[in-house]
C-alpha cells in the first residue's frame, strides 16, 4: 500500500473569497485582505469605545464575508440551533459537505460509512484584552436568550470538543471523529492525524480541516510589546521591516483518500501528500510561545524523509512566515540548516500578509495557496515583501520578490505550520491529476445539483437558512407569568408548546393541527432540546416536569395535559 495521500476535494472560505476561482485571481493580484475597520462598524459590532480608543489599538483585520445566513449547507438546522451554535461550528460544518459536494460525494451517499473526520477551531489569538467567543461576545449578553437555555446546549453548541462530533452526527459518518488543538497548527496537525488514519487503514476517507472566527467579527486589536501583533497594522513576513502579524478569519476542509483509492476510483487529485510529520517542540523553546530552531529542523527532516526527497526536490517552501522579526529569522534559519546542501537557492514565501493569520485555519490559508499555485503553475511573490533581513542574506532560504514557476506535473512544495504550543507540522506536497471526465472544480460545475443535509439527516435542494429568530420572538417564549395570578386557558398552553418546539425541531411541513397530534420521538427531537423545553415550562407556567414525561407522552396535545394537570395540583 502506498503512503500517499490524495487531496480529491475541498471546500474553503477565506478572506479573499469562497469560490476557488475568486480566491485564485486574488492571490494572483498580490494585494492583501488585510483591511481598515471604521469606528462606526466597530461599535455596530458592539465593540467598546473604552476599547478601540485605548492607545495602541490597531484598527485592521483579514475578514472572511461568511456568516450563518449565507453559508450553503446548513438547510435543515433549526433557527434556536443556529441562534446558540458558535459560528466556527458552523462554518465547519459548512465546509465539510463543500468539501464533499467538490469530491463528487453528496451527504448520502456517504451516511452510515466509517469516513473519518478530523479538525479544530479557533483559539481567541486576536481577542485583545479576553478570551472573547460567541458565548461571551452574544448569548451571555442576550438576557431573554440566556433565561431559556439549558446548559447542555450551551456547551454542546459552543465548546471545542463539540464541534467535529457534530458533524459525524448530522452527517451519518461512523468513522473516527477527531477534535485537534494545536493552536496556530491546528489544520496541518488534523491533516497528519487524518494521514496516519488513512496509511494505518482504519478508514478510506477522512475530512481535515479547521475554522476560525474572532468575535465581534469587525475589530482589531490590542497591540501589547512582546507579542506577536503588528503595530502597524501590516504582517511583512521576512522582510527587514517585520514587526508582527495581523489577524484574519476563515476555514476550510479537505477530503483525503490513499492515493491508489483515488486513482482506482478515478477521482480527481487536486494534489498529493507525499510525506508529512509533527511533534513537539519539547523543553527546547526559550519560553513555551517562542519558536523552537531544532523542533522545526526535525518535523521538515522527518517530513523529507517520509517523502523519501532530498533538498534538491523541492521547488517552493509556502513557510509559516509570521512576519515577527524572531519567528521569520528561526524559520528561515531551520530552512538553511535544512536545505544548505541545495545547489540552488531555496524559494520561500507566506499567505499571511495577503489573508491574515487565521489563527488555527492557518494551515487551510497555506495548503489552498500552494494546490491552486501547483494547478496554475506559479507561486504569487510574498506581498509585502521587499527587503529580506541583512541576518538572512546569506542563507540558502531565500523570499522572492517575483513569481516562482513549478511544474504542476512534477514540482514537490514544502509547507510548514509551527503552534505555538509547541506542536509542528511539515508536509511535502505534489501536484494533482484531473481525470478527463471527472466533475474538476467542484462548486463551478454546470448541472451538478447542489444538496444539503437537514436535522435529520435527509438530503434535499439546498434552500435559505431557517431564519434566526428575532429577539422579541425569543422573548416571548422565554416570558413567565405576569404576576396577576390568572390560570393560563388551554389555548395559550398549546400555543405556547407549539412555539417552543418549533424552535427547536424540524416542524416546518406541519400545520399547529398536525404537530398537536405527534409524539416527539417520531422526530428525534434532542434530549438537550427537551430540557430547554422542561426548564421553559417550569419558568413560564411554574408546572414542573420532566424530560421523561415530554418523551413517554404519545403526543403534543398530552403534554398540553400534563401542563394542565400541573397547574390544578
């Protein structure tokens, strides 16, 4: 069996764009994403004046034009869970059917086999002052939304540990399910994760990805010395003029199979691993954030070793290139120690001053980059990039200032991505194969029909996002009793019933009547979701229940019974 890996589909969004052909021409025009934020847009966006006028507040961020209503795939969720779930759960979500839509492979075809799937999200490196999230940034200040969640909820939509879990579950997948943290490693380290599962045979398809968004999402940051932010605003990776990084958002997945699966099958290869490694820095750092010489030599030695190439085979080295004046001088130092030997000088660049740092999807930015540069057949120059740093000019690692050519049929790429916690990853990467017949780009494909998955699980045409619901609707279900003493009628119980499920279930092709006369196990409605609906009932009418009352009863309208029962007791 061989240890290479196919990339035979993928799904990104970056601040450059979401269709492949967007982000393309943009990394070709050599601008960068990193923009402005108004003060306007940062107080809409609920950031504070106390903190944005703060001195050393820097104003400028990478962002990715993606939010729950336009994403393409999440038809079916129900419009409480989009409400409650963290958008980085989402967003991944989103990017997994992409990614499987561009394989060639709808949701269910897929559900109910062992397809793995591995990934992370986003660790708050650009919140500023605090850990920022979804939870902190917008439910903990929603009171009416706040009063009706059941904790599970809570942590099911917004803790890490959820969100790959969650889309094995909407998915049907049986596979492994992976969450990894590595902090700005994460996408590279679920990719190597997903390669050992694939070479050790556990499985035959494996999701690797990550995302990441900041909250609120237009702002900028607090600027401190000593870190790893650019106080002007500008990422110059390897530059002489570096002083630090700049933040962006985005994610993406990738559908990885064995590489003789994929050739047998006839899928299209957008590109090839052919070796790949990550371990830890260990005690060797000069404290546990700062980059780590001899980490970096060993996971690009032993990711060349698994590649079975020696340092003349490499074309191109897409770096980590945070454009901190440390970071760049031991990565290009690692690179020279590595590939001193070469008998021509080692071209190297970064995505980040043309995206942003994007956190823990870093490594999603750095492998789109190189597989559309290996298709198009040249690597845009670093933007930025004008001068390289007199301590480094001597060094076989060189930054362009122009385009690198490569041979998609031939040239092998370097990509490195360094965490700081310590966890490194490398990977050599070859070019692709599209099969004459084969579907090739995935979303720009004419004819293909578009599906999605909904709550169930059931595939259907992708339509609009269930709406959000607004804040006065939240309020009403959530509202307890006026005080007046007054018994609720039996038409304001079912009423009342019927709106906190239908925020919560999947009850859109029944009329109230229909709903009435069903029992809640014939939708699987979530456990998590019935506690809400039981801790709703208690705050509303003061009756208190039981989840297991609301799953033994045949149907809605005895559950308005009990509700009734409760009230006379």
């Amino acid at each position: 069996m061989s240890g290479e890996i196919a990339i035979v589909g993928y799904d990104a969004c970056l601040p450059a764009g979401r269709e492949r052909v967007e982000i393309d021409s943009f990394l070709r025009s050599g601008t960068s994403a990193v923009a402005d934020v108004s003060r306007d847009e940062m107080l809409a966006a609920g950031v504070p004046e106390s903190d944005f006028g703060r001195e050393g507040y820097v104003a400028r961020s990478a962002r990715a034009a993606w939010t729950p209503d336009t994403a393409r795939h999440l038809a079916g969720l129900t419009p409480h869970e989009l409400a409650i779930t963290d958008p980085q759960h989402l967003l991944f979500l989103d990017c997994c059917i992409g990614a499987l839509h561009d394989a060639g492979m709808s949701p269910d075809s897929v559900r109910g086999r062992e397809i793995g799937v591995v990934g992370g999200i986003g660790m708050g490196l650009y919140a500023g002052q605090a850990l920022d999230s979804h939870f902190t940034t917008r439910l903990q200040r929603d009171l009416a939304l706040r009063d009706q969640l059941a904790f599970p909820e809570i942590l099911i939509g917004n803790s890490s540990d959820h969100c790959v879990g969650r889309v094995s579950y909407r998915l049907g997948l049986i596979g492994p399910s992976v969450n990894v943290q590595t902090a700005c490693s994460t996408a590279l380290a679920a990719v190597e994760h997903a390669v050992l599962l694939l070479r050790s045979g556990r499985t035959d398809t494996v999701l690797a990805g990550a995302a990441a968004l900041y909250f609120p999402d237009r702002r900028g940051y607090q600027w401190e010395r000593g870190g790893i932010l650019s106080p002007t605003g500008e990422c110059r990776a390897f530059d002489s003029r570096a002083d630090g990084t700049v933040g962006g958002s985005g994610g993406g997945v990738f559908v990885l199979r064995r590489y003789d699966d994929a050739v047998a099958d006839g899928d299209t290869i957008h590109g090839v691993i052919e070796g790949i490694y990550s371990a830890s820095d260990g005690a060797q750092r000069a404290s546990y954030a700062a980059p780590a010489f001899d980490g970096q030599v060993r996971v690009i030695r032993r990711a060349m070793d698994d590649a079975c190439v020696g340092p003349d085979d490499i074309a191109y080295v897409e770096g980590h290139g945070t454009g901190t004046t440390v970071g760049d001088i031991v990565e290009l130092g690692a690179l020279h120690e590595v590939f001193g030997t070469r008998r021509n000088p080692l071209p190297v660049g970064s995505v980040k001053p043309a995206l942003g740092h994007l956190d823990t999807a870093a490594g999603v930015a750095s492998l789109v980059n190189v597989l559309l540069g290996l298709k198009r057949g040249w690597m845009p120059p670093t933007v930025h990039f004008e001068e390289l740093n007199p301590d480094a000019r001597d060094w076989v690692a060189q930054p362009s200032f122009r385009p690198v050519p490569l041979r998609p049929d031939t040239a092998r790429v370097g990509i490195s991505g360094f965490g700081a916690s310590g966890t490194s990853v490398h990977m050599v990467l070859s070019g692709g194969r599209v099969r004459p017949d084969g579907p090739g780009e995935g979303h720009d494909v004419p004819g293909r029909e578009r599906l999605s998955i909904d709550a169930g699980g059931v595939v259907g045409r992708a339509s609009a996002p269930a709406r959000q619901p607004a804040a006065d609707e939240v309020e009403a279900v959530a509202r307890p009793q006026d005080g007046t003493g007054s018994r609720p009628g039996r038409e304001e119980i079912v009423s009342g019933l019927v709106e906190m499920l239908r925020q919560r279930g999947d009850f859109a092709h029944l009329s109230d009547e229909q709903l009435l006369v069903v029992g809640l196990l014939d939708f699987g409605i979530d456990s998590v979701d019935l506690l809400a609906v039981v801790n709703l009932i208690g705050k509303r009418w003061g009756v208190v229940l039981e989840v297991l009352d609301l799953l033994t009863a045949e149907t809605v309208e005895s559950i308005a019974d009990m509700v009734e029962q409760g009230l006379d007791e």
